[in-house]
C-alpha cells in the first residue's frame, strides 16, 4: 500500500458464529459481511475524511433486500474512532429474517470506500465479492 493510498482490500461473508469466509449461508442465522480496509501511513496520519458504503443485492430478482447494521454506510475521519489503525476491519449484520426470505438464492456485496478532504476530492475504490449462496 502506498502511503497515499487507501483501499478496500476485500468483502466477503460469514456463518454469524464463524471466523472464516463462507460463501454459503444457514438462513436460520444471522449471517456477517466483512469489509477489510487499509490506508498508507500518510494518508492515515492526515486524518483524511472516508466514508464505506455497502450494498447486498440478490442476484437472482435484482434486488437489493438486505437491511444491514450498523448501517450500509459508516464515515469518519482517518486515525478516528471507527478507523483508528492503517488496518481496519469493518463487519456488519444480516439479520437471518431477511436472509430467509431469499433461500436458495445467489447474492453479492459490493463495496466502496471514498478517501479525501471531501465531495469535490474524494477518491474512490469499489470491490465487489465473490457470490454467496443463502442455503435454501
């Protein structure tokens, strides 16, 4: 990572009780997303604004049915609470009540991540996970 940079490294989903990356998901639990993020020591040490924002959509209808929380968007300031080392790892919820309406389905997270000094100097970085399975 260079030091003016800032990015998502990856997304991908969890067993709510489980540690590692999971690309199905029991919908009798909660599931979680995991956003890992890192920023170079520069940018990190300006305290640049940020904002992370995330989106679950089913592949399979189009739609985008997944209340997170906290919220699918977080925003601070580098070297702040929530971001408070170069490497962060944000997770969220997905309630099983909203995984069980979409059994059987393929889903995705998408990801973005906007760096600067505000709206008109962001920088931004989108990634995108692999698909997941909610087990029907």
């Amino acid at each position: 990572m260079g030091p003016n940079k800032a990015d998502i490294i990856r997304v991908y989903t969890r067993e709510g009780n489980g540690t590692v990356a999971d690309n199905t998901l029991n919908p009798n639990f909660d599931g979680r997303v995991i956003v890992d993020l890192e920023a170079g020591s520069a940018v990190f040490g300006s305290g640049a604004k940020w904002q992370l924002g995330i989106v679950v959509k089913d592949l399979e209808d189009g739609s985008i049915p997944f209340t997170l929380t906290p919220t699918t968007a977080v925003q601070g300031n580098l070297n702040s609470p929530p971001w408070n080392t170069q490497s962060e790892t944000f997770e969220y919820t997905l309630p099983a009540a909203n995984l069980a309406t979409h059994k059987g389905h393929l889903c995705q997270i998408y990801a973005y991540l906007l760096i600067g000094t505000g709206a008109a100097n962001y920088d931004a970085s989108f990634v995108e996970s692999y698909p997941f399975l909610v087990l029907p």
